[in-house]
C-alpha cells in the first residue's frame, strides 16, 4: 500500500521548503573546513550578548513549561509599539505567524495572492490548507501592487501576501505605495505584510506600519527576531494586528510554541539599540562591499533593501556547485523561477571578501 495515497491531493503536490545548507554538511561531503556560510541571511555578528545572557539564565528552568502568553514579551512589544497586548500573537519564527494567518482564515478552495519571485512560505502554506495561491507577474523583480489589487479582487481572494523587503530579490516598496494599496483594497480581504527584513532598511526608505493598524483592521504584519536580532535558531517572531483577527491567530496557534529560552533572549534583544545599530551599518558597509566586487566583475544584481543581494550569473547551478568546493556557501534560488541567479547573504568584511575571491576564481576558469 502507499500511504502517501492517504493523504489530500493538495498534501501530496507540496514540494517541501529547501532551507540553505548548514555548515555541518559541507564539511561532511567534501570534508573541508573553514567554510564560510552566506546563504541564509542570518546576523554575521550573531546575537547581541544581553540576548545570550538572557537565554542563559532562563536555562534554569528549562524543566518548567514557558510562558504559554508569552507576556513579558508581548508587555516588551506594547511598549516598543504603543499597541494592545490582544493584538500582539507570538509565533515560532515568523514563519509560524505566516501558516497561522493562512490556518485561521483560508480552507479548501480559497484564494490568496502574492507576487512571482517572493518568499516560498506563502505558497506553501497556502497549498497545505487545500487554498489555491495566485502568483502575480513580477514588476522589476518586486510587487506589482496593482496587478495584485485587481487579482485579488476579481478573483476573490480572502489573503493577499507582501514582503518588505522582498525575499529573495530585496527588492521595497515605500510606505506611501503600501498604504495606498491598502486604502484601495476592500476591507474584507486581509493583508499579511511580511517586514522580516524591516530592521535592515535605510533610514529615509523606513515607514510606520504600525500605526495603520488603527485604520486598516485587515493588516496583519508579521516580524522575527530571526535576522537582524540574531535570534535564528532560536525561532520567534511577532505579529501585529487588529484584536479580532489576532484572537483567530490564537485559536490555531499552538500551546507554548514559543519557548523560555527563545521569550527571554527576545527581549533582552528588542532593547539593545545598539547591537541592532552596529548591525545596520555593518550590513549597509557589507552590502556596498559585495555590490561594489560584483560591479567589477561584470556581473549584474538587483538592488537590494535587505541583508543580502541576489546577481545574475551565466551556469548558475555550476557558480554554486564550483563556490561550495571553495568553501563558500550562497542560495541558488532557481526555485523562484530564478534559473540564472544566485543570492548572497551579507556577511563579515573577510567573509565577504572570500566569497567575491572565490567568485573571482571561477570566473577566471576555462
């Protein structure tokens, strides 16, 4: 008997998220060291040191179950943001406040939208409730806000997906753009703004989202300590959003899905200004370094308002292959229907620096 057989067609039809490939890995297939990993937009500086302090300490009572409310964290984030604590939902990386939005409000043959060419996890987690996902052409590589409106209304979506910045091509949309849309969306169909890249944007591109929770109570924005907090493999994110909507977030939510360790670091993290200001310039000197090295190299990127960059390159699949030898691990995102395209993650100066040598290298190969 296959057992797959037993599970809905639209169960059957996923093809699982590919993450980046660990470090661990690489080492074991080619058995080499001193690899460098800028494949998965993660903090080259790690996590700020309260942060690890804080997850130290709640190492204590790892034999407890967590705060099943998460409230010093959600308390953390009313302040920060001057919202309600039923308006703040907490999720096992932001990923988790993704699927949750999509478990609490689609079913089996309801539409959402989102863009060609951005995050993997909207399909996905549209697919595996048995919902049908309608994927906008691209404008430039980013969204096309008005194709999307149309899309969704005349098809009659109930969820239309946003990244800003986009992953994986980085690509922004402004504030004025953003409110706009929703202004011109119906109200009943909801909005998930995916700002897990928020942190990384330049100081005249940035914009309060926040506060148009009071005007648009079908916005939802979603956030993760994951990548400028350095929090990854610690999984926690936050949405935000009108309370009615966040209560249905809850009812699907898992029990302690946030754990002790994860709650504590979170927010020792969400008040260290300064470890997230030193990760901003840090990423803002990085960005130019590598858009800088594949400038001269001759070969062609697209802005990014991230912390990372995805070029074009003739062999993709090859350049990957040849930089993984080298030690040096990217993204091929040919499964954004991004076939001659590779993404780098911002990493440390030298880390950088390796991946362009390498880069460099190959090129020069006959």
């Amino acid at each position: 008997m296959n057992y797959s057989e037993l599970a809905p067609a639209y169960i059957r039809a996923i093809a699982p998220y590919q993450p980046g490939k660990p470090i661990s890995e690489l080492e074991r297939e080619l058995g080499i060291t001193g690899i460098v990993k800028l494949a998965s937009n993660e903090n080259p500086l790690g996590a700020s040191p309260k942060a690890v302090a804080a997850a130290r300490a709640a190492l204590d009572e790892i034999g407890l179950y967590p705060d099943g409310n998460g409230f010093a964290l959600k308390d953390a984030l009313v302040k920060r943001y001057g919202v309600e604590h039923n308006q703040v939902v907490l999720g096992n990386g932001s990923n988790d406040l993704l699927e949750l939005s999509v478990r609490a409000f689609l079913t089996v043959g309801d539409k959402a939208v989102y863009a060609d060419h951005s995050f993997a996890v909207y399909a996905l987690a549209t697919q595996a409730v048995g919902a049908i996902g309608i994927s906008v052409a691209a404008k430039d590589f980013g969204h096309d806000l008005d194709a999307m409106r149309k899309a969704a209304v005349e098809q009659g979506a109930k969820m239309v997906f946003i990244a800003n910045p986009n992953n994986p091509t980085g690509t922004f949309l402004s504030g004025a753009a953003l409110h706009k849309f929703l202004h011109a969306l119906p109200a009943n169909i909801l909005v998930v703004l995916d700002e897990a890249y928020n942190e990384y944007l330049p100081v005249e591109c940035r914009y309060d989202s926040v506060s148009w929770l009071r005007e648009f109570p079908n916005l939802i924005i979603s956030r993760t300590f994951s990548k400028a907090y350095g929090l990854a493999s610690l999984r926690v994110g936050y949405a935000l959003g009108n309370a009615q909507v966040m209560d249905m977030l809850n009812r699907v939510r898992q029990p302690f899905n946030v754990n002790s360790m994860a709650q504590a670091a979170a927010v020792a993290a969400l008040q260290d200004i300064d470890f997230v200001r030193q990760t901003f310039e840090l990423n803002q000197r990085g960005m130019k370094q590598i858009v800088d090295g594949l400038t001269k190299l001759g070969l062609a990127h697209i802005p990014s308002f991230g912390n990372f960059v995805s070029f074009k390159i003739a062999g993709a699949a090859r350049i990957y292959r040849r930089l993984l030898e080298l030690g040096v691990i990217v993204r091929p995102v040919a499964n954004y229907a991004m076939p001659d395209y590779l993404r780098v993650s911002i990493g440390l100066e030298t880390e950088n620096e390796k991946f362009l040598s390498a880069l460099q290298q190959i090129l020069g190969e006959k």
